[in-house]
C-alpha cells in the first residue's frame, strides 16, 4: 500500500515567497495513545519527536516522492515520529523553478524548519480532564506568545543525496529558528507562523474526532461507572463535529491559497523600513524552545560535485564551517561503497576528522553492496534498519 500523507498543503518560501509543497505524515497513537497514557499517569512528560526528509536534486527528478526519502519516512513514522517533507521550488507542486546556486533552496528549507517547529510546538496529546480547545493541544503558546512548559522535542533534520548536502549546511537550529520569533505582520515568517497554527488547530480538530483511548481516571471509592469508549465519543457528535468541520475547512482554505505580500519591505525589519516599525507592526513574539536536534545524512554529495551541480562554491567558501553543529550534536552519515557520485577518500577523512571531535556523538557508516540509489539486493533493507535502530538507541541517548 503507497504510504500516504496526512496532511498535504503550501507554505512560502522566506527567499521570495514561492509557494511551496508540503506534506505532514503522522499516526493517530503518536498524538493520542500511548503518550496520552504517559502524560495521565504522571510516568513522565511527553516529548514529540518530529523530523524532516529532504529530497534529491531537483533536476534530476528529485521530489518528495522519491522511493528513499518515503522508504525513511515510513521507517521513522513506525519509531513514533511525525514527519514533514517538501518540495523544494521546480520540484512536485512547488512553484518557481530551479536555481543554479542553491541559495533559494537552502531558505526554501529554513522556510520548513521554521513551519515544522511551530507546528510542532502546537500539537500536544489532549490533558485528561481539561474541556480548554487550547490547553488540550497545546495551541495557546502558539497562538498567544506564552512559552510553553513542556520539554523540548526532539528534532531529527535529514536528506538523501542533494538533500543531505542542503541538511549539512543548514544553520545552527536556534539561528535558525530567530528568523522566525519576532517578525512583522505582513512578513512570510509571520504568515508561515500562521500557516503553522492553522494545521495545528486541523490537527487537534481531527484528534478529537477519535474515539477515546483508554485513561487512568481517578474515581471515588465504591464507585462503578467508568467512562467507556462509546460514552466518550458521544460528545463528539451533532452540532459540535459540525462547528468543527467548518472550522477545519476554513483553516484548509488558508493552507492553500498563495501568500501576497502587500509590500516587500515589510517583510523585511533588517532592510530599510523608513519609519522604524512599532510593537503593534510585529507579530507576537514567540521562541519555540530550541529542540533537542540530530542530524541523518544518506548518500551525501560531496562538495566538488554539488558545486558542479549547482554552484554552491559561491555561498560557502569554507566547507567545513558548518560542520561543528554535526559534531555537537548526534549525526549519522551513511554512505554505500559503490556510490559513484560520492568522493569516498574525501568523505572517509573528513568523517574521520568529524568522528575524533564529536566524543562520539558522530558516526560515519558504510554499506559494501550498495550504490547511490539504493538499488542493489538487500540494501535499502539494510537502510532502513540503521535508521530504525540509530533513532531508536542512538538518538534517545
């Protein structure tokens, strides 16, 4: 069975707001079973876990329905993850085309983070006993400005080929997350932080449409009514499954349509303004509290080629600057031995230079039979079981 997105919609692009194409894939249990069940039973708080999968270079053919990037997707939503990829601008439904120089891709996937993060700082399992829409899923913090008491989540950032090499030269999570906290009204980060809420609210929206699972209830001595499934669901019924189709259906609406700046400066506080702008031209400020972040690089290309490629030699002049954040933080790098695309002894060193400042948070693996696209017998088997176990043991370390 093709494995399918929850969620499918548009957001722009902070480079020039070309409307971009998104998918959100998750599992019902993530939000609403077992870690319902932990947050009411005071085991311990809930963390979501969440990550992005970029895709491979554009013009060759590269998409979000790439058969790796939704092999890894399947993988990571089986290990709990909700999970978010994109077309980059040319690709899928994406609009704009293409650059030479991947600059507009890099903040096409900025662009992303930023959405996902606030997405996900907006969807929380429901909280036994609270009738609060907002308090339930968390929606307030997103909504009002108020920073949110729960723990950080855990955010794994990963591509394939192209989008490993996009992946390797994002910023640091929390630079990158400042674009995004204070922003103008009419700015792309502001309608992105918008865009984000909306689904968040579809989210809960379509949570509460389920049957309630199982949950502790603490009841009088003696007493023996308990809440049943059916019960439960019967408050879901009527006019209130009503209101909430047609709030759903609004909030779908705005996922769709284009964003239109009505003036470029305004988007922009750091360019010239003329008047300063006021605290009332801003949007709430809100600073999702900087996850826990990881890193996963599959087939990554190599600097010499994705400079031929793309021209990327322009905007990063010293290829290693970017790699502390992969030191400091866990990271996988897996690459087959019979990739030809890949410069292997330059890989192989620098890995190795990676691996001795890391204190071990950083792993270089290679797979003997598999090539760049996964193709040979057993591979992308053996691939995707990597992925399960260095989530699973590595990254929850």
């Amino acid at each position: 069975m093709a494995l399918k997105a929850t969620y499918e919609f548009f957001i722009p692009s902070i480079h020039d707001d070309t409307a971009l194409a998104c998918r959100i894939y998750s599992l019902p249990e993530f939000y609403f079973g077992g870690a319902r069940e932990l947050e009411a039973t005071g085991d311990k708080p809930w963390t979501p876990k969440g990550a992005i999968v970029a895709h491979p270079y554009t013009r060759l053919g590269g998409s979000y329905d790439d058969p790796i990037v939704l092999a890894i997707v399947e993988e990571l939503m089986k290990g709990g993850f909700t999970v978010g990829t994109f077309n980059l601008r040319g690709a899928g439904k994406s609009k704009g085309r293409c650059s030479w120089t991947s600059k507009p891709e890099l903040e096409d996937y900025i662009s992303f983070v930023g959405f996902f993060m606030y997405y996900l700082s907006g969807v929380y399992p429901p909280v036994p006993g609270s009738d609060s829409f907002d308090d339930c899923f968390g929606l307030a913090p997103v909504l009002s400005g108020v920073p949110s008491a729960r723990p950080p989540a855990h955010l794994l950032l990963s591509g394939y080929s192209y989008g490993a090499f996009l992946t390797r030269h994002l910023p640091n999570v929390p630079v990158l997350l400042s674009r995004f906290s204070k922003a103008l009204k009419t700015s792309t980060q502001a309608e992105i932080r918008r865009r984000a809420a909306s689904l968040a609210g579809i989210t809960a929206i379509d949570i509460l449409a389920q049957p309630l699972h199982s949950v502790p209830v603490s009841r009088n001595e003696g007493s023996s009514s308990t809440p049943t499934t059916d019960d439960n669901h019967e408050l879901h019924n009527g006019q209130l499954d009503r209101d909430r189709a047609e709030i759903k259906k609004a909030q779908m609406q705005v996922l769709q349509k284009p964003f239109v700046r009505r003036e470029k400066k305004d988007s922009w506080p750091d360019q010239e303004y003329g008047a300063d702008p006021s605290d009332d031209d801003y949007i709430g400020r809100v600073d999702v509290p900087t996850p826990k972040t990881h890193y996963l690089l599959i087939s990554l290309l190599w600097e010499p080629l994705a400079s031929i490629l793309t021209g990327f030699r322009r905007l990063v002049p010293d290829v290693y600057e970017h790699d502390e954040k992969l030191v400091q933080n866990t990271t996988l790098v897996v690459h087959g031995k019979k990739d030809m695309l890949i410069f292997w002894e330059k890989i192989a060193g620098w890995g190795a230079v990676c691996e001795n400042q890391s204190d071990g948070r950083f792993l270089l693996l290679t797979v003997d039979d598999a090539g760049h696209f996964w193709r040979e017998r057993g591979t992308l088997v053996w691939l995707k079981g990597l992925v399960e176990a260095w989530t699973r043991i590595r990254m929850m370390e």
